[in-house]
C-alpha cells in the first residue's frame, strides 16, 4: 500500500454528512449524472433551527434547541424521526435525512427525506417534561409539517406516546383531527399494525433474500447482533424463530457471546431487569471488549445500535458472510471497500431498514383513508416490497459490477433525478 494510500486512509472522515455526501458522489458518476445535479442532492432543501421554551418541573424554565431537516421533496412529501437525544447536531440531522430520502426512493416509498433531533438527555427528563418538550418542539416546526408536507415518526428516545402528544398538539393548532401529519402513533390513535416490528422485519426479510442468493440455508445459521434495542432485540427474535442462532448480543452494559446459541428470554430479562444487565447472564461468555463481537465468526453480523463501527480499522477483521446494516451508518465508505474486496455481502441501511419507513407508508395511508389493515396484510405488503427492493439492487449490483450499496444508491438517484427532470427542476 502507497504512502499516500495509507494517509487517506487515516484520516477517513466519520462525519455523516460528509460520508453521505461522497456516496452520493460515488453512485452519480456511475449513473453519468451532471455535477450540477449531485450538488442539488448533496444539501437538504430546508433546515430549520428552534429554540423554545419549556417549564421544568422544579418551576424553572429552559430553553431547549432542535432541528428539523427537509432533504427533497421531489417524489412526494418528506419524511422521517424525530429524536431526543444530547449530541443531536445540524450535520447529523442533514445527513439522516438525506439517508430518509435514498431509503425510501430505494423502498418506491412516494416520499422525500425528513429527521428531526431535540437536544436533550431524556433519562434526566420527568413524563410530565418530555410531554412538554414533545409539544413545544411540535408548535416550534408546525409551519413547515403537515400530513402533504413533512411527516415525523419516532426515532432514537422517542416512541408512540412522543408521537400521540405531537399530533395532538399539532392538531390543536389546526383546528382538526389530523393523524396523517405523524406515524408510530399509537394504534388507538391512527397508528398502524405491524409498525413496531417493521425495521426488524423488513431487515430479516432482506437477509432472506440474501441468503438465498448465496444459497445458504438461513437455518441453523449463526448471527451477532451489536444493540439489543428496539430494532435488535426483535431481529433477534424474528431470526431465532427461523431456527437461526444468536450467539452474541451487545448493548451499552457490554457484550454476551454463547456458542450454541443465547437464551434470549433470558437476555431480556437481564436486558429488562432493574439491578440487573445482558452481561450478568450466568450462561453466556462475556466479551471483554464489546467491539469484538464485531469480529466474531459468524454468518450474520446485524449493527443495530451505533454509526461508525465498521471502518479501515476493523473491517479486514469481519468474518461473517452478510453484513446486514439494522442500523443507520454503521459502516464507512473506506470499510465498505474492504468488505466487497473481501467477498463480504453488506446489505446497506437506506435497503436494510427501509422497513420502518414502508410501514409508516402504510400508516399514512391508512390515515388518509380511515380504513385500517389487519397484521397479516401489513407484513404481506412489506414483504413484497422489500423482496422486490433487494431483488432491484441485487441484480443492477451485479450488471455495475460494484457492491450493494452504491447499487441502492444508484436507483434511489436515478428515481429521485427523474422526478425532479419530469417537475422541471433540472
């Protein structure tokens, strides 16, 4: 390796808006679009910046910062979380929601990039607070969302209850009931059946397909799962009832490896417990440095936790045969390389985690219509799209001769390049 090789890759940058920005750069020049094209891609549309008050429960009052990002609108309305969060910045929330926009042009999900972010620590934060945190932060953005404009969802430290109070509030300053203009509400309040599964999933559909492609048998196959949260903990379950083995799971209390497989009723227990944590389990090896699992020999490697934890460092120590991105950003470009040289299948996030965004798709339209799908219906729809998502990138990966990222990016472009060249922007 060249001097100069090695100099690039030292100072490989883990900001998300940059590494965005070169993916979009990556997969334009194979599509032979315009730079002056890329460039409209490679900014959001609008960002907004808030600051409002709040009153605490000592009686106190503080004020509370965020942002809202709206990427591109030209397939449709924009879309995506809102998350509470203390490290929330501008860039990563342009970058989340650019990454909303490719997930769902991937997806054919009629919708442009959204994220949303409030700096705060919620675990320091009362009911009542976040209550009011929701709801001042809702009457901050309500000029620029709306059930034809920008339409949140939870994200990381939000959940349903964030998303009930947000709609309430923002239907209070409408004047109607309007649950269009939020999803991952709560099922009494418009939400949709099957939303809380649908990242895990659509991802575990995705892996399927993947499976299947390097015909392997997804049963009895061995997975690590790095984040036991929400996403991770129902892969987990989803996966082992598909005869896989979770042998290893992480979250931020340390990392559990069991060769013949975990018992994760016991790792959610431990997971729940008050006094307790997922490295307490009397059964499991402990891995002494969480980034290990990492590197565990497995089939499966699912990052559903954290950005950033595959890159030029570790990736020519990743031994499993698919790498399937649960989370948003956990691989780096320079890693990405790695990995396709090493014959590694990585399934993308905008691919892997589109399901959460098919799903509120479906709530959307259910509200608008005010006609509600049973479970089954859901899943057969998600199913359908994310087999139909993973073939499309597969197969135009394949004719490009590159990995599946660039390939998703590729058709997220040339969908979104298209409809911005039928409205006449370009």
């Amino acid at each position: 390796m060249s001097v100069s090789t090695v100099t690039h890759v030292e100072t490989e940058s883990l900001n998300p808006y940059e590494i965005v920005q070169s993916q979009i750069d990556q997969a334009g020049k194979r599509l032979g679009i315009r730079e002056e094209v890329l460039n409209i891609l490679k900014k959001p549309k609008r960002v907004l910046y808030v600051s409002f008050p709040v009153k605490m429960d000592n009686g106190s009052i503080r004020m509370f910062e965020g942002f809202r990002s709206q990427h591109n609108d030209a397939v449709g309305p924009t879309k995506g979380g809102i998350r509470f969060h203390p490290n929330v910045t501008m860039d990563e929330v342009k970058a989340l929601s650019m990454w909303m926009s490719f997930k769902c042009a991937v997806a054919h999900v009629p919708f442009g990039g959204g994220k949303g972010g409030v700096i705060c620590n919620p675990h320091e934060l009362s009911k009542g607070e976040l209550q009011r945190i929701s709801r001042g932060f809702m009457e901050a953005i309500a000029d620029i969302v709306g059930p034809e404009k920008d339409i949140p969802a939870p994200d990381v430290y939000t959940n349903a209850q964030t998303m009930g109070w947000m709609m309430d509030t923002y239907s209070r300053l409408k004047g109607h009931f309007s649950p269009g203009v939020i999803t991952g509400k709560p099922l009494s309040l418009g939400g949709s059946k099957g939303r809380n599964e649908a990242t895990a999933r659509g991802c575990v559909y995705v892996i399927e397909q993947a499976m299947k492609t390097l015909e392997k048998p997804l049963e009895g196959a061995t997975v690590a799962i790095q984040g036991f949260g929400n996403a991770g903990r129902i892969v987990a379950d989803l996966l082992s009832e598909k005869r896989c083995k979770i042998v290893a799971v992480s979250d931020t209390s340390g990392a559990i490896y069991q060769k013949d497989g975990l018992n994760l009723d016991q790792v959610k227990r431990l997971k729940d417990g008050q006094t307790s944590s997922i490295v307490d389990n009397p059964d499991a090896q402990r891995i002494e440095n969480p980034e290990e699992l990492l590197e565990l020999d497995v089939d499966i490697l699912i990052p559903a936790a954290l950005e950033n934890v595959i890159t030029h460092k570790n990736a020519d120590r990743v031994k499993a045969k698919i790498v399937a991105e649960a989370a948003n950003g956990p691989t780096t470009p320079k890693a990405d390389e790695i990995l396709f040289n090493n014959g590694i299948l990585l399934l993308p996030d905008i691919l892997a985690n589109a399901g959460g965004v098919t799903v509120s798709y479906f709530e959307w339209v259910q509200n608008l219509m005010n006609y509600y799908w049973s479970e089954e219906e859901v899943n057969s729809k998600l199913q359908k799209i994310m087999v139909h998502s993973f073939s499309e990138v597969y197969s135009l990966a394949k004719e490009q001769q590159t990995n599946l990222r660039i390939a998703a990016y590729m058709v997220a472009i040339k969908r979104i390049t298209d409809a911005m060249e039928a409205r006449g922007w370009i």
